[in-house]
C-alpha cells in the first residue's frame, strides 16, 4: 500500500533502570496516510514523544519494525538513515531549540548546512510563507515566542521533506499565537505534507482528521 507513509508493526521502546523496566512504548501497531494530518494525545509520561522519536528515526525501537515512505528504517546502515532522516522528516519542537547565536535566516539553513549549493533563496522563500520574511536577520531572543516557531517550521521544511513531526509545537505559546501556528501546519497539510503533531491540549488535538490516544505507551484508538 503506497499511501501508507508511517507503517510502524509490533514496536516497542523499553528502558531498563537498574531492576526497573519501562515500556515508554509498548507494541504500538499503527499506519498513517500519507497526507494526512494526525494529532497524538494522551498525559504526561504516555509516551508520545517517545513515539515520535521512532517514527522520525532520531531514536530506534527495541523491537519491532519501523517503515518509513517504504523504507525499513531497521535495515539501514547510520550514514543512509541520518542521510534519509534529513530529506523525509522535518522536526518542531515545544522550546523552538533554535540556535541562538544565529540570526532566523541562518537558524532555517542550519538542516541544509553540507548541501554544496546553500539554500539561501529556498530559506527566504519560506521565511516569507511562514510569515517572517521582515524578520529574517533577527536573533532568537529578538524575536517573540510565536515567530521563533515560524523560524523553526520553515527550518523543518528546508529539505522539503514529506513528513512534518511537531512535538506540542504551541506547548510554550498563548493559545491565539498557538492557533495561528496550527493554522500553518493545517497550510502545510493542504499542500501536501503529512503532519503527526503531539499535544496533550485537546482543543489542538481535534484540529487534526486523526487523533491518536496513547496510554502507558499503548494505543488507545486510530
Ligand atoms: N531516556 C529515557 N530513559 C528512561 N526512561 C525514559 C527515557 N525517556 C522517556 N522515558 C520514560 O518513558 C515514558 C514515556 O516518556 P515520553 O517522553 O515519551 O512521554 P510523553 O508522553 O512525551 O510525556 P510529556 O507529555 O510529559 O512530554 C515516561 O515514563 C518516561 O519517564
Ligand atoms: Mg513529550
């Protein structure tokens, strides 16, 4: 089936503490279209962000097998998956985790940084779309929390992957600043990206056409 962009079977990520075992993740079968804008919710500790690692191939299951856009993500040596990694998924975060040292401009062009032709017209290009094409010179801490997400959507979309993952992307926003930034992602989707979003607000949660209730790392609907 190729409209199945996330094909995750049987996963599971588990920590060992000492004599503790935890199942952040525990045998999670899911699919997600490609797309499709998709929200994970569930309380602190559930696992979500956990779950999100694995999908974006930035941490790998215990168990299980993760297919990402027909690749089996477990089959590849590192230097393919960081190589795929950067050009099929795109990564928000709640605190932004720009660099601060570097202007919006810089911060967008960080994932693109190797590339031999630098992406300076594509980085202006979507600072503009995100709405922050009179900003583009600006420093972290010279920009509010809102805009310092904007920066860090277009940085997401340098490489123009297909996938987009937001950790509780409005966790650290007030709610009409969140909505604006929900708004973008929902652009985002129309144009063609499948967006998997974690929140555990539910008003962000059901902006999404898919909302994916997890509980102690298991799947509670989809
Ligand atoms: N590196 C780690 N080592 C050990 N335990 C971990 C590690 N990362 C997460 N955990 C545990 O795994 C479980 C799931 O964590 P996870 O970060 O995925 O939760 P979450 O749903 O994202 O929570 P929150 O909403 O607070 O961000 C938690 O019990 C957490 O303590
Ligand atoms: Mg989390």
């Amino acid at each position: 089936m190729n409209d199945v962009i996330v094909d995750l079977k049987e996963i599971s990520k588990i920590y060992q503490m000492g004599p503790v075992e935890i199942r952040a993740v525990d045998n999670i079968g899911l699919q997600i279209k490609k797309g499709s804008f998709c929200s994970i919710a569930g309380a602190s500790g559930a696992g979500k962000s956990t779950l999100l690692h694995l999908i974006g191939c930035l941490d790998s299951p215990t168990s299980g097998e993760v297919k990402i856009n027909g690749h089996n993500l477990g089959e590849m040596k590192d230097a393919d998956l960081t190589k795929f990694r950067k050009e099929n998924v795109g990564f928000v975060f709640q605190f932004f985790n720009l660099i601060p040292t570097l202007t919006a401009m810089e911060n967008v062009l960080v994932p693109a940084m190797f590339d031999k032709d630098q992406k300076v017209k594509r980085a202006e290009e979507l600072l503009e779309k995100v709405g922050m094409g009179h900003r583009m010179e600006h420093h972290p801490n010279e920009l509010s929390g809102g805009e310092r997400q904007r920066v860090a959507i277009a940085r997401a979309l340098i490489n123009d992957p297909p996938i987009i993952l937001a950790d509780e992307p409005t966790g650290n926003l007030d709610s009409e600043t969140g909505s604006e930034i929900i708004e973008l992602f929902k652009a985002l989707n129309t144009q063609g990206k499948t967006i998997i979003l974690v929140t555990h607000e539910k008003d962000i949660a059901n902006f999404a056409n898919r909302v994916i209730i997890i509980k102690d790392g298991r799947l509670q609907d989809g």
